[in-house]
C-alpha cells in the first residue's frame, strides 16, 4: 500500500490545498470498510490456505469473508492535526 500512497499539496491564496490518498484499492477497503461478502476465486477448484485463526491448511469450495470494520487511516490524523492547527479539514470519499 505505501507504493500506491501519494501527497499533492499547492499554495492557494488563502494558505494550503493538499490532496492526501492511495490509488491501491485495498486501501479504500481497508479505510471505508467492507460489508460481508463471498471472496473471488483466482482458480478453478477448491480454495486453499494457511488460516492463521485456526493453527492450519484448510479447503474450501468458497470462502465467505465476515467483512472488514473502517479503519480511518487517513482521514483520522489529517483531521486531528489540522484541528490542533487551527486549519480547516475537509475529507471525500472518492472509490470504485
């Protein structure tokens, strides 16, 4: 994810503009959350993997993902700081 974070910034008459995000789409999922949702395969057959919950490899015709809770990443300590500051945060959810 760090890769696909970027930080624009310019100055406009009446102080700073600046544009933080990420262009990686597991980024957005991770900040705005997902809901339940059955996981894509990649391959024909049964899916495959080390589930770290359950100690071992497991096997499974399709796997049902419980959903991930926002995690504010970006928005939180933007708008922390900026309030500390004095300055104005505005924030927009822009995504697939």
């Amino acid at each position: 994810m760090v890769a696909s974070s970027y930080i624009d910034y310019q100055e406009n008459g009446s102080g700073y503009t600046a544009v933080v995000g990420y262009s990686s789409v597991v980024a957005f999922w991770q900040h705005e959350g997902t809901p339940p949702h059955r996981e894509p395969k990649t391959a024909p057959g049964p899916m495959s993997f080390f589930w770290e919950k359950m100690g071992r490899w497991v096997v499974l015709p399709h796997l049902t993902h419980p959903g991930v809770k926002p995690n504010r990443f970006l928005t939180t300590p933007m708008k922390r700081i900026a309030r500390a500051k004095g300055w104005k945060a505005v924030s927009y959810r822009i995504g697939p």
